[in-house]
C-alpha cells in the first residue's frame, strides 16, 4: 500500500473511532508499518461487530427484562458506545437511542433499581462523549431534567457522575448553562417542599461524607455562578445559594485541606470578591451587604426615597404585612416575587 493510501486509511480510522483532534498530530507521526498496523486492528474490529444498535435498543425497550440482565445489557451498550466506530454510533442515535436510555433511567429511578440507573448514567456519559452524543443531549427537550433526577439518588457513584456530567453542560455554550439551570429548577417543580432549586446541591454538601462527592458539588456550583457574562445573574445566584445555606457551610468545607476542595472554594471566593467589586461601582461605593436583608431593606428604602417607586414599595411591604399569620401563604408570595425578580 502507498504511503498516501496509508495515510487516508488512517484519517479514515481516526474518524470512525473518534480520535480527539488533539491526539491526532503525534498519530500522524507514526511510522507507515504501524499505521498499517493499527489500521488491520480496526478493520478487524469492525469485522467482529456482531452487537448492533438495534439488538441495544429491543433489549432496552423491553420492560419486563429483570435488573440484572438489563444491567449486563446497559453495561454492554456503554461498551460499544466508547470503543465502536462513530458509524455504529451514529446509527445508535439516528434510531433515538437517548431517548431509550433516558426512559430506562426514569424506570429505574421509580422501581429503584440502583445498580441499573447508575449503569445508565454512565451509558449517557459514554454517548455524550461523542460530538453527536453531546449535541442530542443538549437538544433534546428534557434530557437534562431526567439526568438530574439522579441527584436524589442515595447512591453517591450515581450522584458524582451526574454532578461531573451537568458541570460539564454547564459549561458548553451558548445553552449549557441554561439547560443546566432548568434542569435544577425541574427537582424544585416536581418536589415544591424543597423551596430553592439549589437547595439539593446544599444538602449533598451537608450530609456527604466523601471528598470526592464534595468537590463535585463545588465544581457545579462554580461552573453555574461563574459562565454567566450578565454581572445581575451571577450575583442573583449566588444569593440563591446562600439562601440555601451554602455560605454558613464554606467555614466547614474550608478545614479539607484537600487541593482539590482548596482550589474550588479560591475559584468561588475569587469569582465572588471581583463581582462584588464591580457592584460596588454600580452603586456608587455605597458600603452594604447583599446578605443581609435588613441592609438590603435599608439601602433600597434610601435610594427610593422621593422618587415615584416608593408608593409601590410601600404597598409592596403592606400587602406582606397583611397576610398576617398564614405562614404558607407568605413563604408562596415571597418566593413567587423573587422568582418574578430572578434574572435567571
């Protein structure tokens, strides 16, 4: 064989096993006997391909199928999804293979099959490692939301692995951060007694006692409040954290001495000094803090004072006055305004 022809049989093998752009020079490199080498091994390996999507996917449609066998099933499927070539996958998902893995998840959720779901997350991590896989899950219509479903799991494999994946999206734009965000308002709509929706970030951080499971929190946290470009919106949702109790537990979080946990909380602390830094400007260097709702209160009273907003503030606070002693009332207009308010 030519060297040209070796060369394009090689392009070619790189394509079809998805060989990321930043591997490929030092490939290139490669002697012609070994690329010819490597080129027999994936010819070989394409040859000996005996599971297809389709016998995937009737597995995973099947409902009646025991836990342990969809295991094996699901385990297998994440098998294909890392080392076949981008054409079995491409065909995996032309036939809404997302769309099978996130229905069994949602199964496995409701019959509390732990060993299954966690096979699916990782089935999912295995797909959207693939440019097709990344861009079915980030246009699909609840992906997301069914991933984080998983948060609630007691199971912390399952948890890490879908706090790295949702830190992951949240950090692919011009949406990632969106989705990721809708995603987490989806646990508070289907669980309203949870107030705040990163009141589950807040409490895996609470009661985790795994490093690990920790900084996957952190890292979430700071892929969320860090990608926004709009000044409001990173501010509005550090807020929302702290509202949740994040602040009261960064003194715990500090004595891990852990790099890992070290370099989050710098990232958070130093993404957080420079914003409100530049707030401060906005308000012309008037000296109050944002966690403080009687300063809050003060400050606002202050800068309407004479000005045609005030009447309404005033009527804002006597409606709230009004509710008297109803307290599930006012917790729903409270949170009802700060959603209305919420730049996010």
């Amino acid at each position: 064989m030519a060297n040209s022809n070796v060369d394009q049989g090689f392009e070619e093998m790189m394509e079809q096993m998805n060989i990321p752009e930043s591997m490929r020079e030092e490939m290139r490199q490669f002697s012609a006997d070994r690329k010819l080498h490597m080129i027999g091994l994936s010819q070989t390996q394409r040859e000996s391909e005996k599971t297809t999507p389709d016998d995937i996917l009737k597995d995973l449609a099947n409902d009646k199928m025991s836990a342990e066998k969809l295991a094996k099933v699901l385990r297998n499927c994440r098998v294909c999804l890392n080392t076949f070539p981008m054409s079995w996958i491409q065909s995996f998902c032309d036939k809404d293979g997302l769309n099978y893995l996130l229905a069994v998840l949602e199964r496995s959720i409701v019959l509390n099959r732990s060993e299954c779901e966690f096979e699916t997350v990782t089935c999912i991590k295995a797909f959207m490692n693939t440019k097709l896989g990344l861009n079915a899950a980030l246009t699909h219509e609840n992906a997301m939301c069914v991933l984080a479903k998983s948060l609630n799991s007691n199971n912390r494999k399952i948890v890490t692995e879908v706090l790295r994946l949702l830190a992951a999206v949240c950090l692919v734009p011009p949406s990632g951060q969106m989705l990721t965000l809708e995603a987490l308002t989806s646990l508070v709509v289907d669980n309203p007694d949870e107030g705040f929706r990163f009141r589950r970030l807040v409490q895996i951080l609470q009661s985790a006692n795994s490093m690990q499971l920790r900084v996957g929190v952190l890292q979430l946290i700071n892929a969320l409040v860090t990608s926004p470009e709009e000044l409001d919106l990173r501010v509005h949702l550090r807020n929302e954290l702290n509202a949740c109790g994040f602040q009261a537990l960064i003194p715990e979080l500090q004595q891990d001495e852990s790099s890992e946990m070290t370099t989050q909380l710098e990232v958070f602390d130093e993404e957080a000094a420079e914003d409100a830094a530049e707030l401060l400007m906005r308000f012309d260097n008037v000296q109050f803090q944002l966690t403080d709702e009687i300063e809050c209160a003060y400050f606002l009273r202050n800068s309407l004072v004479n000005t045609r907003a005030s009447p309404y503030f005033l009527s804002i606070l006597q409606h709230l006055c009004l509710v008297q002693d109803d307290h599930v009332l006012r917790l729903v207009i409270v949170a009802l305004s700060a959603m209305a308010l919420s730049p996010g």
